[in-house]
C-alpha cells in the first residue's frame, strides 16, 4: 500500500485542490452511472458531464502541482492523498442516489460553477484565467441539460415531482458551503465567493420555481470540506477510487 | 461475433425478389422504402438489434472499472470509451428502427431474455488487466468481424458500421497500449496482463461463432450481402492479426498446440472448446444473470424517470396548442 503524500498547501495550492477536487468527486459520482442510467441518451450526457468534470480536475491539478513545487502530479493528488486531505464541497461528495438526486445536485451546482468560473476568468493567474473560460462553457451546458431534468422531474409525474422535492431537501443543508469565501490573500486569483450567492439564489429560485419546486430552509448548513472534515460517504468513495493504484506503489499505469 | 447466434430464413422467389438480388448482387444499397423480401427484413433486425444489445451489455464488464481505473488519464479514457459503446448502441437501434420496430419493442426483447447478445460480456472483468485485453482482444474481433459490414446491402446499417468502425479501431489500439504499459510495468503488471490474455483469448477466438461446418448462418445472409466472410475465415484473421501482437508484448498466448504453418503463412491454434461456448451461450456464464439483472435493474429504476419525460413533453404540448 502507498502512503499518503504529504502537500505543502500555500493558500494559492489549498485553493486549486479544492476546485479540483470538486470536479473530480463529482466527475466520480457521474461516472457511478455508467450502465444503469434510465434512458440510453442519459448514459451520454451523464459521461460527457462526466468527462468535462474529470478533465477539470486534471487540469487544476497540474496547476496545483506547479503552484507547490513539489513535484507532484495529477495522480499523486487524485490517488495519494487521505480522506481528510482533500478539500472538495460536501455537496459533490453525496451519493450518486437516484436520478432526482443527481440531477438537482448537477444543476444546482452547475448555476454555481457556471458564475465562479465566469467570475475566475478575469483572475490575474493567467493560466488559471484561461481555463476557467473554457470551464465556464462547459458548466454552462451542464446547467441546461440538468435544467431541463429538473423541469421535467418537477413538472413531470406526481412521483417525479415528489422524488425531485426529497433530493432537493437532502442537498439543501450543503448548499451554503459553496460560498464560503477563499482566503484573503487570493483576492487578486480568486473570485469574491460570497459575491456570487445573490445571483446563484436568483438562478436557483427561478429554475426551481418554474419546475413547481420549494428550497427548503435550513436551520443547520453543513460546511467542513474544505478543511477535510468529510460526511461518511467519501471514505467509501476514496476506498474504491484508490484502491488499485494504492495497491501498486510506484506502478505506472 | 456480435452477430453469432444468426439462423437465415430463405426467401420466397418472384419478380420483385430477382430485381432486388439483382440490385444486391450490383452492390447497390438498399434503403428503408426499398422493397426487400421479409426474410431479408427480419434477418437484419435481428442481426442490427443483437448488435444494438451487444453494444449496451458491453458496456458493464468495461463499466465494472470505470470507478476504479488506476490514473486519471485511464479513468477519463475508459468512462469515454464506454460512452462510445453507448453511443454505438443509438447509431444500431437507429438503423434497426428504419426496419419497423421501435427502440422500446427490441429493448423489450432483450430485457425479456427474446433477445440475444454477444456471450463475451458474459465473462468478467477481475482485473485492471482486462480492461486492455478487452480493448484489444474483444474490441479487435469485433473489427475483423465488422470491417466487412461497412459494405452490408442494407444501406443504414452499413453507414452505421463505418462510424462504428473508426471507433472500435481507436479502441483497440488504446487497449493494446494499456496491455504494452503493464507488460513494461511490475511484475505484478506482468501478470496481471498474461493472466487477462489466459481468460480472454478462447472466448474471443468463439466470437466468431461455430466452425463453418456446424453454422447453420450462411446461405441467405450471404446471398444478401449481410455476410461476406465465413466465421472461420474471419476468425483465422483475426488469430493471424493477434498472435504476432501477444508475441511483442511477451505474453504467451495459452495454447500448447499454437504453430506457425510455412505452408499456409497462417498461426494455426489447438481445438477450441465449443462446448464452453454453447454452455455460456444457454446462460451458464459467470455474468449471465448479472449482466441482464443489471439491465433489467436500470430499466425499472429508470420507469419513473421516462414517465416524467413524457409526462411534461405532454404538458408542453398542451401549453403549445
Ligand atoms: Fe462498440
Ligand atoms: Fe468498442
């Protein structure tokens, strides 16, 4: 078994792990899906979201490995780092659940995805900037085609419209976390994250609305992912991600 | 492979059948309006649908890794290549549609156990190592029996195989170049890769389906220009492609009686087991329940979804009006 890497994490490193590791996670939890999605057309669309989502993640990684310095690469943060290493949303690492679940959850974090990367693009990381173009097209398509499900989910049966109430509730207490700002010393790299909640409550409340469905209130937010304080799901998650590639050490692959 | 199992009806003569043999033997295409006998119809939808089924089931013993792949590169490679299978199944569904069954009626048939699908994805994926030999072995049989359908008469289903065709190749050089990287690798890579080769090479060899002399396929699907290679030909290609590949990976492929034959120019392999192929072929697989349990599972975890679809396209179009 490999050990867990030891990072170095300046605020610039902590704050690109983070991005890349909620990209990852949920790339993962699509991927979850391959061979047992309801309509063969969502296979594809699931997979593609997928594969936009991991090709983020590896993405931020290399800029992460040369903000650190420390020779490390994409692997090495994807497969060597512990549970309370990583630093994505608790929202993304949810479980798949069924498709009510994984569509809100898409959708509401796609409308917020779409605004950080739309926000990021005008960061003075150059680098970082011109990828988060590019991730903000993609998340972009990610919110219509989630949209769409959950417009059809709430307009759609009685059942639907109940199953996408439930998932909607279960998300609910892991939405504040997504504003949560980054450290002070990022201002000029990172977007003012907190900014962000007025315009993302205004996207969020329409689409739902539309779709016949009620943002609960939540009197507990859950928040701690950032800092590695993780629900119980993401161990599982991690044990099954890393397992070959921890069984291996040094193999290349 | 995907298209073993095939029985041929013979057609009935007249006028209309002779200007179509006629078109056919002309290596004209045929088109959906196009008169063509019943036997020709019904044959090809079986063929096209088993395919279109192949495609989706396919997609679970790759799908087994997908969680799992051992670096992020092979993790977004693999998730892509199993869209493409997903991908190919629509192309094949599409082309059996324009014979005049629905999507829902052929899914039916599979889900029903009416409908067939090719026997290897009835074996399982236990190691990373599979992943390769899969790719290589099972994506490259598919090829040899493939490529010659890119000139099928029925003109939808052989536009279909060359889109597929391009992606299959793809596949296959990309699970051959996982296979080369665990043969460069540990010696647990090594092993891994020789103990993938030991379980796939037969089932992959049996894709091409029984020998020539026991088929009962042949005579009509040839005629048709459905078929235009027999099983073993194509099978002996295949063999003549693969062995020289194994032998540069430093593998052994798993027959003691493998030879090279001056004579021939051809690799000739020991008796294969055609026993194992009609017991996985009847349901006595590793997978065979689980691969159609796990369609089945998604289908009925998916009714409520595709009730909503329908549910609100209605609505819209009541608004619309
Ligand atoms: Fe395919
Ligand atoms: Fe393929």
């Amino acid at each position: 078994m490999s050990v867990a890497i030891a990072v170095a994490e300046t605020p610039l490193v902590r704050f690109l792990l983070g991005r890349a590791d909620d990209a990852l996670i949920l790339g993962h939890r699509l991927s979850e899906w391959t061979g047992h999605a309801p309509i063969l057309e969502e296979e594809l669309a699931l997979a593609n979201m997928g594969l936009d989502l991991i090709g983020q993640a590896r993405a931020l990684y290399a800029m992460a490995a040369e903000a650190e310095g420390a020779a490390h690469d994409e692997d090495d943060y994807a497969y060597l780092r512990d549970e309370g290493q990583f630093r994505n949303l608790l929202i993304v690492e949810r479980p798949r659940g069924d498709f009510a679940d994984t569509m809100l959850r898409q959708a509401l974090y796609a409308i917020y995805a779409e605004m950080f990367w739309q926000a990021t693009s005008r960061s003075t990381h150059r680098e970082l900037a011109g990828f988060a173009a590019k991730a903000a097209k993609e998340m972009a398509y990610h919110v219509r085609h989630a949209g769409a499900w959950v417009m059809r989910l709430g307009g759609g049966t009685v059942e639907s419209h109940a199953r996408a109430q439930a998932a909607l509730e279960r998300l609910a207490p892991y939405l504040d976390e997504m504003f949560d700002g980054e450290d002070p010393s990022l201002a000029a790299i990172a977007p003012d994250v907190p900014a962000l909640r007025k315009d993302w409550d205004s996207a969020a409340r329409t689409l739902l609305g539309e779709a016949g469905l009620t943002l609960p209130d939540v009197p507990y937010p859950q928040r701690g992912g950032r800092v590695g304080r993780h629900g119980e799901t993401l161990g599982h998650l991690l044990a099954m991600f890393q397992h070959l590639h921890r069984s291996h050490p040094g193999a290349t692959w | 492979m995907y298209t073993q199992g095939l029985v041929s009806i013979e057609g009935a003569g007249g006028a209309e059948e002779e200007r179509f043999q006629a078109r056919v033997d002309a290596e004209e295409r045929i088109e959906p309006n196009d008169w063509m006998p019943e036997a020709y119809r019904r044959t090809l939808m079986r063929q096209i649908s088993q395919h279109a089924h192949s495609e989706i089931v396919g997609m679970l013993p790759e799908g087994n890794w997908i969680t799992r792949a051992p670096s992020l590169k092979r993790k977004a490679a693999l998730l892509a290549k199993v869209q493409d299978e997903g991908g190919h199944g629509l192309y094949l569904y599409a082309a059996a549609e324009t014979l005049g069954s629905s999507r829902e009626e052929m899914v039916d048939a599979l889900l029903e156990g009416r409908a067939k699908y090719s026997s290897i994805f009835n074996y399982p994926t236990r190691t990373w190592a599979d992943i390769g030999a899969i790719g290589w072995l099972v994506d490259g049989a598919a090829i040899m029996n493939q490529i010659p359908l890119c000139r099928c008469s029925y003109g939808p289903y052989a536009r279909a195989m060359i889109r597929i065709c391009r992606e299959e190749s793809f596949h296959q050089r990309q699970g051959y170049e996982i296979m080369l990287t665990l043969c460069r690798g540990t010696e647990a890579q090594k092993a891994m890769a020789q103990d993938a080769l030991d379980r796939w090479w037969w089932p992959c060899l049996m894709m091409f389906g029984p020998p020539d002399a026991q088929s009962q396929h042949g005579d009509a699907s040839t005629r048709w220009k459905i078929k235009r290679f027999s099983n073993d030909g194509l099978r002996q290609k295949f063999i003549d492609a693969t062995v020289p590949q194994a032998h540069y990976l430093g593998l052994t492929v798993p027959d003691p009686e493998l030879r090279f034959d001056q004579a021939s120019g051809h690799w000739l392999t020991g008796a294969i087991d055609w026993e194992e192929f009609r017991r996985v072929l009847a349901g006595g697989g590793v997978c065979n329940r689980e691969r159609m349990e796990a369609r089945r599972r998604a289908h009925e975890e998916g009714a409520w979804v595709r009730e909503a679809a329908l549910a609100y396209a209605a609505k819209q179009r009541r608004v619309a009006a």
